[in-house]
C-alpha cells in the first residue's frame, strides 16, 4: 500500500471507526440488529438519508434472504460507494505549452481552507516539476496575506502580494501577467471568503474572474470551490452561490479526517455533480490527495484492494 492511500486512511479512520466499532462483537452473519445500527453510523457520518437508503435496501434484502457474512456487507458497501461515485473523480489537466500559464481560482466561504489547500496543492505541482506561483488575492485581512505568505515560504514557492486592503482584481492582475512573462506553468490564486462585508465578494470574483479572461483571453482554467467535509446541507448552497459568480469547474473536499464525517462527500457529489479533484487529510501541507473513487470507497469502508 502506497503512502499516499496510508494518509487517506488515516484520515478516515474516525470514518470508518464510527462505522465499525458498534459492529464489532458480531458474529460472522450480520442480522437486521446490525444493519439497523449500520444505518445509524452511516447516517452520523453525514452519507444522509437518501443515499443511506439506497445502501442498506438491498443489503437488508439479502441478509434476510440468504444471509449475510461481515466480509460480504464490507464488499458489497465498497462497491455501492464506488458505484455512487462513478464520474466523481477528475485530475488536473497538465499545464500546455501554448498556454501557460495554467490559472486556478481558489473560491469559497471562510474557514472552508482555501488558503491551506492553495498551499497544498502549490506544493503538490512544484513536486510534479511545474513551476508555480502563488497569488494572495484575499486581501481583506492582513493575517489572510501573512498565512499564505508563510505556508508560500514553507513550501518554497514564489508568492505575489500587494498590501491588506488591495484591490484582488490587481493582485490577480499583477500574478498573472508575471505568470506569462516569467514562464510559470501555474498560477493559483487565494480569495476571501467572507460573505458578510461591505465588500460584495461575488462581485469581487466576478472582477478576478474578468481580470484574467482579459490578459489570457480565457477565464481561469480551472474555478475551484473548497469546501469544508462538514458543512453538511450547507456546502450546495454554497456551490450554487459561487457557481453562479465563477463558475464552478471542480472541488477540494477538506477536514476529512477531523470530523468522522467523511461520508459527506457521497451527498455532495449526488446533489452537485461537480467533480472532485482532491481531498484534505490533516493540516499539513503534504496533508493532501488526489481524489480517487476506488482509493476512497476502500478507505471510508476499511478494506485494501
Ligand atoms: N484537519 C484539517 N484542517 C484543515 C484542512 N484544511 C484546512 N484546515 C484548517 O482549517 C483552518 C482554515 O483553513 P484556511 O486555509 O485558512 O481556510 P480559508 O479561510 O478558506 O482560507 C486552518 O486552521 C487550517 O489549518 C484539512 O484538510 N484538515
Ligand atoms: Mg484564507
């Protein structure tokens, strides 16, 4: 087993705890009594009703008709994940020669973890040989500048900032024009989040979204919405808000391993259908994944492939 699905599994392992303990002391057949508190897990892991339904149906069915063994409710649950899933995973597009740079815009609420996963995913493509550049472009709070500029530091890659109270649409203005001239493959840029300001933060978007469409002739490549595992019923809503103002094209799914809700992203993706190109284990900057389908449903279920 790679390293990389070690630190999903980690990160699941309130997850899959949750799920499981309960479970334990059963004996190799699983009756009505253990699906009925297999639901309940299920349901504090955030999966939701619905989906939890579509789960244990045909397992109750089974159980009943021809009995059901431990290992046959984790297979048969590996499968149904990986099946609700179909379509879910998308990786980043390698950067083209003939139009780097390649421009991530980073949106969503605070404290959702834009500015870690910002860092982290920097890192993550600096690691593949891009040359990436950093853009703080959440200028609403001096600390916003200053934590990018750390983690930017951290990870070694090259930051562009203005002053706290900057406009964004300058910054955003500023790191992609060094993006062209200076050749880099990447560009992320770093947004605020705060919805409640005097500063309408659609509109902010909309102006960075704008700013480099003029310069690329193309908005940025990729708009990506992170959003907090937790955030439950909260995280469409917060999709439909910033899918209007950007235009969502992809999610980073974070807090995956602090909460025991890792199932939340089963909701998500039936309710959105925006694909998931990664994932936050942890708080550091390696404490990111590549979402994959099979990795995840093994890892939320407890099984190796
Ligand atoms: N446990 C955990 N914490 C995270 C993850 N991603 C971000 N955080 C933490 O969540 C908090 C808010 O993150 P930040 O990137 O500042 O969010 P922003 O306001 O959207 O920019 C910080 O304390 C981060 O360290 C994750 O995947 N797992
Ligand atoms: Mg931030």
């Amino acid at each position: 087993m790679s390293a990389v699905w070690d630190r999903l599994r980690q990160g699941l392992a309130r997850t899959r705890e949750r799920l499981w303990t309960p479970l334990e002391g059963t004996s190799s057949q699983v009756d009505a009594d253990d699906l009925d508190t297999l639901e309940a897990m299920l349901l504090s892991a955030d999966v939701g009703l619905e989906v939890c339904q579509e789960f244990l149906t045909p397992l109750r069915e089974r159980a009943r008709k021809d009995g059901l063994t431990f290992d046959g409710l984790q297979t048969h649950l590996v499968d149904a994940v990986e099946r609700m899933l179909e379509g879910a995973e998308r990786a980043l597009p390698l950067p083209q020669p003939d139009t780097r740079p390649q421009v991530l815009l980073f949106v969503g609420v605070n404290g959702s973890g834009k500015t870690s996963t910002v860092a982290k995913v920097g890192k993550a493509l600096a690691g593949e040989g891009q040359r990436v550049l950093l853009a703080a472009a959440d200028t609403f709070r001096a600390a916003a500048i200053e934590q990018l500029t750390g983690l930017a530091e951290l990870a070694g890659l090259d930051l562009i900032a203005q002053k706290p109270g900057a406009d964004p649409g300058a910054v955003a203005h500023d790191a992609v024009e060094r993006g062209r001239t200076r050749g880099y493959d990447a560009v992320l840029i770093d947004t605020a989040g705060r919805l409640q300001t005097k500063r309408p933060l659609m509109e902010e978007l909309g102006k960075v979204r704008r700013v480099v469409e003029r310069l690329q002739g193309r908005p940025p490549d990729e708009r990506l919405l992170v959003v907090d595992a937790s955030a439950g019923q909260n995280a469409v809503s917060q999709a439909h808000l910033f899918d209007q103002a950007v235009g969502v094209t992809g999610l980073a799914i974070t807090k995956l391993d602090g909460t025991a809700k890792g199932g939340a992203i089963l909701p998500i993706w039936r309710q959105l259908r925006i694909p998931i190109l990664w994932v936050g284990v942890g708080e550091g900057l390696e404490d990111i994944e590549t979402f994959r389908v099979t990795a995840f449903a093994q890892a939320l279920v407890g099984r190796e492939g």
